[in-house]
C-alpha cells in the first residue's frame, strides 16, 4: 500500500501537513487484522475501529487493543456513523478493512453501487 492513498495533495503541501489522517477499520474474522493494518504504521496515528453489521467480524475493541499494541491511538464504535462523527474536520479518511465496509459507506453517502 502507498501513502498516495491519501489522495491527490503531494505531501509536501502546507495542506497536507495540517490534515490529520485517519484509519476507519473492520475486519472479517476471516482476516488477519494486524496483517492489514501493519503497511500503515508511521503513515497515519489514529485508527476508529468499527463493526461490519450483518457480517462475522472482530469486535471493535478487540481490533482497537490490537492497534494500541502497534502504537496507533485508536478507538472503538458501535456504528461507522459514530466513527465517522469522531474525526475532526481537517482529517483525511481512509474507510478500509472489508467491501462489506465500503458498502455501508457508500450507502450512508447516498452513493450505493448498482
């Protein structure tokens, strides 16, 4: 994974500088978690750990330990809208961890795919 995920602000940019990013993280029980959040250790501090409704999944604060253990601040949430509510403004977010996941994102934002 490459820190252009972030998006299109170089990171060399005064914008970027000031933008907090933030992981928003579910796992399957299927998945190794500590796998999938290891390539951004040093690229983002703080990780809001969430469930994947209708699906076999880690427990939010299970996933939120297991972040601490790598030296993220992390929190966990019932819901993705909680988490989302808990970022700041000038935040830049990543939503990862499963397509269930980026599912519910998309349909909290209007945008369901066909």
């Amino acid at each position: 994974l490459a820190p252009d995920l972030w998006g299109i602000v170089p990171p060399k940019s005064a914008a970027f500088d000031l933008e907090r990013k933030v992981l928003i993280f579910a796992s399957l029980t299927s998945k190794d978690p500590a796998a999938m959040l290891a390539p951004f250790v040093g690229l983002a501090r703080e990780i809001h750990t969430v469930p994947i409704a209708g699906h076999a999944c880690r427990d939010p604060a299970e996933l939120a330990e297991l972040a601490r253990s790598m030296g993220f601040e992390a929190r966990p949430h019932a819901t993705l809208e909680q988490a989302l509510g808990a970022v700041g403004e000038l935040s830049r977010v990543l939503i990862f961890g499963s397509l269930y996941l980026a599912g519910e994102a998309l349909a909290a934002n209007g945008q369901e795919p066909d």
